[in-house]
C-alpha cells in the first residue's frame, strides 16, 4: 500500500476522483463548504497509479477535521491507514481532538469511526437540507431507503506519546 500526499497527485485526477465518488469536488456541510480536490490529504494509490482510497482534512486552531474520507476496496486496510495518517499529522501539527461529520444514513462510516475510538458528540437535525440547497446533487434517501436528513458530529481526542 502506497500513501501518497494528496498536492503529489495531478489536479485533474483528484478532480475527476471526486467527480466520480461524490458529484463534484464540493463538500457542503455544516462546518462550511469545501473543495476536496484543493484539499490538504493523502492518497492510496495501486500499482497501475489509480487512487484506491483517498482523505481530505482541514487544521483548524485545536483540532483536524476529516472532511472526506474514500476506500474503494473495502476490508483491505485503505480506510484505516488513512485515518490513522490523518491522526498522526494531527498529533505532529499539535491538535487536540479530531473530529468529522457525517450523515444519518451512512451506518457503514458510524460502525467504522466508533471503532476507531470516536464518538458521537452532536446532531444537526434537517442539516442535510440546508446543504442540498447548495449542492442539489445530494440525495434524499439512501440506497438502503433511509432518509438523508441529519449530520452527526464525531470526535477523537488524541492521546500525545512522549
């Protein structure tokens, strides 16, 4: 597995990623809009040179905040590296807690954050609303059939090793 900085990366193949996996380059949630492909991240990418797996992140004061995070091949170890290379640079850069959003219906993201140590610590009910209206291209239902309405709030502290 190869982590790559994401500014390593051609411009048009992190734009044609996002393209593909989220609509378009633009995140809206409730913490702002944001341009993944301008992002600060890290890539996996696989022999051929394709992105496997991708996180984008923002340093905020005291903490990082994940903004996307990618596996396209699930159970490999894609998603967990990533996050556990989010969290390292968070530590270096001094910051206290990690924390990302995500919405109601991703069961997936909720199992696998909490997992890694992170808790729910807000809800912003009908959120998702208030995003679709800058980015209509959102869905209403999930393909599981649950209504896309509210973002979750979660969070890690970092535990600094001497």
């Amino acid at each position: 597995m190869r982590i790559m900085e994401s500014h390593q990366i051609p411009d048009t193949k992190r734009n044609d990623f996002f393209a593909e996996h989220w609509g378009s380059p633009q995140m809206v949630i409730s913490t702002g809009v944001y341009h993944s492909d301008k992002l600060n991240g890290y890539a996996v990418m696989n022999e051929d040179g394709e992105i496997r797996g991708y996180i984008t992140y923002v340093m905020h004061e005291d903490h990082c905040e994940v903004i996307s995070l990618d596996s396209l091949d699930e159970n490999q170890g894609i998603g967990s590296a990533l996050l556990a290379k989010v969290e390292d640079t968070a530590r270096q850069a001094k910051r206290k807690h990690i924390q990302l959003i995500t919405t109601n219906d991703n069961l997936h993201a909720l199992l696998f954050y909490q997992k890694k140590g992170y808790q729910i610590i807000q809800i912003y009910p009908d959120a998702v609303a208030k995003a679709r209206a800058l980015k209509p291209s959102i869905p209403l239902v999930s393909e599981q059939g649950i209504p896309i309405r509210d973002e979750l709030l979660l969070q890690k502290i970092l535990v600094f090793t001497s």
